[in-house]
C-alpha cells in the first residue's frame, strides 16, 4: 500500500450509492405501476367530480319548489 492510498475504500454517501445503480427490470415495473395507478386516480377524481355535479343538480331540483323538472344545462 502506498503513501497516498488509503487501505479503506471511498466512503459513498446513500444518494451517491442510490444514483449508481442501474435502471432494471425491477424499476421499469414499478414506474408502470405507479403510471397506472395515477391514471385511475386521476379518472376516479374526474368521474366523483361529474357525478357530484349530477347529483347536486338533483338535490336543488327536489329542494326548491319553484324548479320543475331537472334542468341540467345550468
């Protein structure tokens, strides 16, 4: 061993061991699970959005007396 080497090797940080693994199998699974899983979240969120509109729109008709019918393009 010489002078200027040390015995231990470099010590790595977790991020810095992290950021030198490769991409596999294993990561390109997970990331598109994760995709589809934000697809069907995002989905999930536009249908309660439409639905709770549709709903509301009935409750208003029942509620107030002076509306007849359903009017749904308010």
């Amino acid at each position: 061993v010489s002078a200027t080497t040390s015995a231990q090797p470099a010590q790595l940080t977790r991020n810095e061991r992290l950021d030198r693994l490769p991409f596999n199998k294993a990561h390109r699974k997970l990331l598109v699970a994760s995709g589809i899983g934000w697809a069907f979240d995002a989905m999930d969120v536009g249908l309660v959005s439409f639905a709770a509109a549709f709903i509301l729109a009935c409750i208003a008709a029942l509620c107030l007396p002076e509306r007849k019918g359903l009017n749904l393009e308010d």
